[in-house]
C-alpha cells in the first residue's frame, strides 16, 4: 500500500497524516516557529549585548573619568552609541586630578564632533589623546599600529568606511588613515582617533567655520584617572569633589562602573523581558499543539482502531503521534530560526542603535549554540504536547477504539 508515491511504512504514514491536512499542518508549523525565532532572536541579541559590554569594559580601563558639569550623559552617549559631541575644558584638571592621593595615572582626550557636510568625509567623533600618557586608547591602537601617531595621522574605528592608505576629510584639511581598528561593538567604532596636537588644530577650524568662539589652548575635553585600588571609584569621586568643591569646580566626577552599570541594568531588563515573553510564548505554544493533537487522535479514532486490529501495538500508536509531533517542531523549529537569522544579520546597525547599548555580534560558535539551544526548546513544546495524546491511545483497548470512531 502506498500515500500517493510514499509506502506505507511506519514514518510514511506519519507523512501521509501531514501531508493530508496541509493546512493544519502548517499551522502548527508557524506556531513553532514563532516560538523558535523569538528564542533565537531574543538569544542573539542579548548575547551580542552581552559581547559589547564586556568590549567596552576592557576598552574604557579607567576607573573614574572627569568631565565639564553637567556632560556625564554626553560621554555615556560617546562610549554607548558614538554619538558625536564636542566640549572642552582646561587642560590645568589634569595635573590637578593627578596630585590627589590614589591616582597614579591621569590622561586627557579631547572630542571633537565633525559635520554632515561636504568639509568632513563623515560625522564622526574625534577623539584626540594625549600618546604619552594614555592608558586606553594606546594599548588598543598598538594592536594595529605598532609606532606613534604622527601629526595629520589617524586611527579609525571598525565601523568608519576608509582602509589604511587611504584619506578622510575633516573641516577642509586631510588625514591618512594610518590604520584601523577592529570592531568592539561601542561607539569606538565609529570614531576617529588622532593626537591632541591634530586634535586641537581641527577643533580651531571647527570653530572657525561656525563662528563659535576658539578653544581656549590646550583646551581638553576629558581626563581618564586610575587609581591604585586603596579607595573604591566611588569613594575616589567623593575624595575629588572634597578637595574641589562639590558643585563649585565646574567638574563632574564620573565612576566608570556607573557607566557599565548603566548598561548592565539595561540589559537585565531586556534579557527579562525577552525570558518573561519566552516563557509565556513557550507555554501558550505547548497548550495550543496540545489541543491540535487531542483533536487529531479523536478524530483518528478509528485508523487507529484498525491499526491496532492489525496488530500494530498501542505504544506503536503513541510512537506514530510523537513522530508526528517530532517533524512539526523540527520544521518550525529550523523555519523560526531561520527567519530570525534573516531579520537579525542585516539589521544588525539598526538593532544597536535602536536599542541604545553596546552591541558586538555574536561569534559564529556562539550562534550556533544559541541555534541549537532555541531549536531543542522548541522541539520539547513538540514533545511535551505530543505525551497526553501518546498516553491516551496507551489507555484504549482495540475494540473501545473502533467502536468510538464509528460513533
């Protein structure tokens, strides 16, 4: 006997079942992958989040940064998101910060922000640092530029278009790209990193060419402290401000765990929402497939009366629904991911900006796990669903069977 051009084996006429009511089965097919692309979709972005946040922790390496009053969500949305930004102040805070007890390293950065206009290649956030006294971005350049950056030099970010040889415009005056940096999923990526020497001087023509006043000289925008671990960044900030003045400085004392903080704040409520969303999604998958299969056995009654007058055993029966049940989540399960992988992969510029955190996409090891992981809690709605139609068709013997379904 065959289902068309398929035998009528065990698994062929699992087939023919689905294949006879091709509208039912895609419908459970979806409703898996719903499941799956959430699953897949929710892992992939908290787990690329997860990757940024650990970039910018290793790329921030200070432990406290001080700022103008009132800019410590500025430098949030630099080191966040790259959003460019330019303020200044005196270059004198440095040696100040650097006498108070428990710092042992003290360097400035200057942020310039470029225009969207045809005297700058790109917006971007021009960040010029201090070469020998920096401590972040220098053992980071280093990977990619062995020597010193030279005057009219810069390093770009992962994300700024432009290869090393090549040339960018900022404020009518050009740059060589003397090398670029991988990606680290923060607003480094698109920024521009040069020495405070070329930094000052495109802040000068910045202005220049708004009419805003100069710079003043030696204008800096920002000093990154470390300590020596005696007092805790928190109690550092508090010792800084005692000496200044709280309030009467002029200066913000930023802990760079608040920043962290921030970030990884966010990112519990994210990963929350998307486990809550899961987990009532995951639920609502299992009771539907669990209604479709009851309804599928009462109305197999009396196939499966036959086939156990054939002396097909009940737990052949039950196999038969599982098997069923196990093709439905293997298809929806790989249909979900797959369509997640669409959605997530080109939009994934979007997907960062959007959610205003920092963002490296997942290794491909990593997906693959996540992958897997999502396709086997879908495939155990599948399985979970299947075991009360399984466990019913155990409980009935063959006459009852037959009998029910010529009621």
């Amino acid at each position: 006997m065959k289902c068309g051009k398929t035998p009528l084996s065990f698994r062929g006429i699992a087939w023919c079942n689905l294949k006879r009511r091709p509208f039912r089965t895609v419908c459970l097919i979806s409703l898996v992958a719903v499941l799956a692309c959430v699953l897949f979709g929710g892992s992939a972005i908290i787990g690329s989040v997860v990757s940024g946040t650990d970039g910018l922790s290793k790329r921030l390496g200070a432990d406290i940064l001080i700022l103008p009053s009132g800019y410590d969500k500025t430098i949030e949305g630099i080191l966040l998101r790259g959003e460019p930004s330019t303020f200044f102040m005196e270059r004198e805070w440095a040696e100040k910060i650097y006498e108070v007890e428990g710092v042992i390293a003290a360097s400035p950065q200057l942020m310039v922000a470029s225009f969207n206009a045809s005297c700058c290649s790109i917006p971007a956030q021009i960040i010029g640092i201090e070469q020998d006294t920096d401590f972040i971005v220098e053992p980071w350049i280093r990977t990619s530029l062995p020597g010193r950056l030279s005057d009219g030099d810069i390093v770009v970010g992962g994300a700024v278009s432009g290869k090393p040889g090549g040339r960018l415009n900022f404020f009518g005056r050009e740059y060589r790209i003397a090398a670029k940096m991988e990606n680290t999923g923060t607003g480094f990526d698109g920024s521009i990193f040069m020495d405070m020497d070329s930094a000052r001087r495109a802040a000068r023509d910045r202005s220049e060419m708004t009419g805003d006043p100069p710079p003043p000289g030696g204008a800096i925008s920002s000093v990154a402290v470390l300590t020596d671990g005696r007092f805790t960044p928190n109690a550092m900030a508090d010792r800084i401000y005692s000496r200044f003045g709280y309030g009467k400085s002029g200066i913000a004392v930023v802990p760079a765990k608040e920043i962290i903080g921030n970030v990884s704040g966010g990112l519990r409520t994210l990963a929350g929402f998307v486990t809550a969303f899961a987990a009532v999604l995951w639920l609502l998958c299992v009771l539907a497939l669990s209604v479709v299969f009851s309804v599928m056995t009462n109305e197999r009654k009396r196939e499966f009366g036959i086939l156990r007058s054939l002396g097909i055993t009940r737990k052949k029966l039950a196999s038969l629904v599982v098997l069923e049940s196990a093709a439905i989540s293997a298809a929806g399960g790989l249909t979900g991911i797959f369509l997640s992988a669409l959605l997530i992969l080109p939009f994934r510029v979007y997907i960062k900006t959007t959610i205003s955190m920092p963002y490296m996409h997942m290794p491909p090891a990593q997906m693959l796990a996540a992958a897997a992981g999502s396709l086997a809690v879908s495939f155990a709605a599948g399985m979970l669903a299947s075991l009360c139609s399984s466990a019913r068709i155990c409980a009935r013997e063959t006459y009852g069977v037959i009998r029910e379904g010529d009621a």
